[in-house]
C-alpha cells in the first residue's frame, strides 16, 4: 500500500505544475491552449540541453539550471501562441493548432528522433529512498509550485487572469491591454507544462518527442475532478489543480491495482470529461459550459 | 468652471463629416443630460471624448475641462473622463465580489504581482444594501449599475459619461440611481453628462437644462441645441 502511494505521489508531483499551468488556461482566461502539449516536450529540450552546455557545475545548481531552462523553454512555445493570436488576429484555437504544428518541427529538429536517451547524471535523484530516490525534489518542487501558485492568484495579474475568463469586455472600458493580460497567462501557462515536461524526462530518462500528445486531456480532467470537489467541499481555489490532479493519478492507481491496462485510460478519461459536462449541463444549465472554455 | 469642446470626426480620410465644429459647454461639478434620435451620434460623441479614436476615423478639435485644454487624440484624455457603458455587464465580474471589483477597477494602478490592496468599502453602497462580500452575480439591477459607477468614480475622473444608466431599469430602481448620481455628483465634485431617452427624468434632476444632439436636415451636419 504504501509504494502505492508513494508512486502515487511521485505522478501528482511529476504532473502538478502541468496541471497548474492548465489551470491558468483553461480556468482563469478560458482559452483552449493546447499548445502546452508542445510546450511540454519543449521544455523538457531546453532543460537537457541547458545543462549539457554546463555540465561540471554542482548538481544543485544544474538542476536549478535545468528547471529554468525548462520554463523558459515552454515560455517561448507560449510567445509562439501568444503572437500568432495576439498579434495575428487569430483565434486561440486555431493559434494553438498551429503552435503545435510549429512544435512538431522544432521537436523532430532538436531529438532527431521520436525518442532522445538522457544520459548525463539525474539532478532529481537523492540516495534518501532507493526506490523513490527523485521523491524528495519532487516534493520540494510541488510545494514552491503550490506556496507561489495560490497567493499568486490573488495578485493583480492573478485577479486580472480570472477577470479576463469572465468578461473580457471589462478590460476595454477600464483601458487595460488585454494582449498583456492573454500573453502572460500563456507564457506562465506553458512555462509550467514546461517544467513538468523536465520532471517526466528527467525521472523516465529519456525525451520522448510524442510525450505531450493527450495531455490537455489529462489537465481537463484532473481539474474537472478538482472543480467537482471544490464545489462539494470548499477549499482555496488555488489547490484544485492538487487536488484534481492526485484524484486523477488515485483513479489510475486504482484500476492499475485491479489489474486494468493503462493503455486504455485515455478513452476512460474522455468518458469522465463527457460525463461531467452532460451532468454539468443539466445540473446548472448549459450557459455554465460556454462551448470554447471547456467547461473547467 | 466650464467642460467645453469643439469636435470635427470623419469616419475615413475624404468622407463628408459626421461632426463638424460641434460644440457645447457645460459647468463643472453638475449633472447634464444629452438627448437626441437613435443613431444621431450620441455614443460617438461620448466615444470621442474619451479620446477612444477608431482606425481610419479623421479627427480634429479639442476638449476643455477648467483650464486645461487637451487635444481630442490626447491620451491624457482617456484619464480625465471616463464613461460607464449602458449594460453595466460590460464592466462587471459577476464570478466576483463587490469588493474585489473595486479592488480589480484599479488594476492598472499597480505591478503585475502585487496582492491588490482592500478599497474603504464606499458608504453609499453600504446604504442601498450592497455588502462587501455580496457577490456580483446576486445584485439586482439597479444596484449593479451604482456599482459600476461607483467603479468608474475610483479612478477619480473630472467627467463621467453614462450611456443611458436607467434604460434597463423599472421606475423605482431608476430613481435609486438618479439619486445617488446626483448624491455621487456633489460628494466627488464630478461632472456628469447623461444620455437618456426619459424625459420624466429630466423633468425631475434637470428641470432647466437639456442638451439634444440632432441631425440637421439641410446640411446633415449634427449640432447640439438647448431646451
């Protein structure tokens, strides 16, 4: 039971900041970006490749490395996305699909190959638990990602996230840019998917270039269930990616424990996320599920 | 004290003038309503003194509040007067409380990662019922336009435009908001100007004065006359 929950816990941390900038997304500003998928793999690109450039630094310190230039891999996916819509007039959707589009490109260009072996040492791994030995990182990462994540939603940009999901007429008749607003929320948004795209690579040890395909469903669902849960028992807004996210990986656990194959979650994902807008939909009427904000 | 201006607008470089040399004025720290037909500009005419200029719009003239002349392309402009929509939705989070819009009605006061400071509750909504807690979605009518004017007076204004803030409104709630403008209007010493169809209302808070935007029928030019 206990290595249940421990590899339990080591899938809500690997995914948390994910599910994060999922939240930023698809939450706060509603808009469909997919493009973190990309962002995923391509954060996890740049952490490799930052720290073979300096490779005789201290592990803390290329790991300190690996994780910013993860982000800010996934933050120049985000400015990729953010200019075709903002700049380009185009609808996030379709700015999206084309982001991702680009991202295959630059994937194949960099990996070479669908699969990229990492081989210099494992920055996450400490020898504290030997068959967990990245679940002590993990854990200091999840917890800077919850500490700064929810005072950050009460902040102005935080506040300014959830105000542009909601009506985002309000910010025209305050004189408030809202490319600034849009922009920063999918350059947080991806930058995130981009460290957590790090963490899956890290802790697998290779890159794999199709590693993010599916993961706006992962996202979606995770915070469907956190949403479900934060309407049953009331807690700060700012933990609904947490806790969706561990009810996800609790779900997966279970059917892995009753002897279910994985390959066949996705399908069981995309019936969750179908039921809980047909019963959102008649629950609460169908103008709680606007037809482009996904309904999380 | 005076709110003048003298406005010209074209709505693309070559075509006949739409205003030409309009011209009003108005004392400072008073209540004024605008009247006039639909469609004869009254909302362009609110638009552009906010200094809100759409693409290809031809613009000349200027706007003069006290002393200070600004002008009609003037930013500054835009700081100075501000107007509260008609559907106050436009300006409103229902998802959020009352407090935290007038928190977030500042918002371009301060840096992206500052915690938002709590605002001194305004008495006056305190007086019609509105609790700080209260979320938006639960505010009747009336009371979400006063919320919404009251958004726009934080930002301290020398002018506030309303587009018809009682169209939407049943009499009793439409007297609520009349009320509390001219209140509003004394406390903060700000000008109003008021695009209304309501002559009842008129009747009542501008018994005197009454400014109809109309749309001369030989030249085709608009011109403000007083009643």
């Amino acid at each position: 039971m206990i290595a249940v929950l421990l590899r339990l816990a080591e899938q809500v941390l690997l995914y948390l900041p994910l599910v994060c900038g999922g939240y930023i997304s698809f939450s706060l500003l509603r808009i469909p970006n997919f493009s973190t998928e990309g962002a995923f793999v391509f954060g996890a690109c740049g952490a490799v490749t930052a720290t073979t450039l300096v490779p005789l630094l201290h592990p803390a310190i290329l790991l300190a490395v690996a994780v910013l230039a993860a982000m800010f891999g996934g933050m120049l996916i985000g400015a990729c996305m953010g200019a075709i819509a903002a700049q380009g007039k185009i609808p996030y959707l379709l700015a999206s699909i084309i982001t991702l589009g680009l991202c295959h490109g630059l994937h194949v260009y960099v990996l070479g190959g669908s699969l990229k072996p990492l081989h210099g040492s494992n920055y996450l791994a400490l020898d504290v638990m030997p068959m967990h030995p990245e679940l002590l990182i993990l854990t200091g990462i999840g917890v800077l990602v919850i500490a700064l994540f929810v005072p950050f939603l009460k902040t102005q940009l935080g506040m300014c996230f959830a105000a542009y999901g909601t009506n985002a007429t309000f910010f025209k008749h305050h004189g408030i840019a809202t490319n600034y607003v849009v922009l920063t929320g999918i350059l947080l948004s991806n930058a995130l998917a981009g460290l957590s795209g790090y963490l899956v690579a890290q802790s697998s040890g290779f890159i794999d270039m199709n590693g993010g395909t599916g993961l706006s469903l992962l996202c979606v669902t995770a915070l469907m269930l956190g949403n479900l849960c934060h309407k049953g028992i009331g807690f700060s807004r700012g933990l609904i990616p947490l806790i969706g996210m561990t009810l996800y990986s609790s779900m997966q656990q279970a059917l892995l424990m009753i002897g279910c194959n994985l390959k066949y979650f996705t399908a069981l994902q995309a019936c969750i996320v179908l039921g809980v807008l047909v019963y959102m939909r008649k629950n609460h009427g169908a103008s709680d599920v606007h037809s482009d904000h996904l309904g999380v | 004290m005076k709110l003048s201006f003298d406005l010209t607008l074209s709505f693309a470089a070559g075509q006949e003038p739409f205003f030409k040399q309009l011209q009003a004025s108005f004392e400072l720290g008073k209540l004024h309503f605008i009247k006039g037909r639909n469609g004869v500009g009254k909302s362009t005419l609110f638009r552009l003194l906010q200094g809100g200029i759409a693409t290809d719009e031809q613009t000349e003239g200027s706007v003069q509040i006290a002393e200070q002349s600004f002008a009609v392309t003037d930013k500054k402009l835009g700081l100075l007067v501000k107007a509260v929509p008609q559907d106050s939705n436009a300006v409103l989070i229902n998802a959020f409380t009352v407090q935290e819009c007038l928190q977030l009605a500042l918002v371009s006061k301060y840096p992206g990662l500052t915690v938002l400071p709590k605002i001194n509750f305004p008495v006056l909504l305190k007086t019609i019922g509105i609790g700080s807690e209260a979320r938006v979605n639960d505010l009747s009518g009336g009371q979400r336009q006063l919320l919404a004017i009251v958004m726009m007076l934080q930002k301290n204004p020398q002018v506030l435009l309303l587009d018809e803030p009682t169209a939407a409104l049943d009499h009793a709630n439409a007297r609520l908001v009349m009320d509390m403008l001219v209140q509003l209007c004394a406390d903060h010493n700000v000008t109003m100007l008021i695009i209304t169809h309501d002559h009842d209302l008129m009747a009542v808070y501008a018994p005197q004065r009454c400014v109809e935007l109309v749309r001369d029928e030989d030249t085709g030019l608009r011109k403000l006359i007083e009643h």
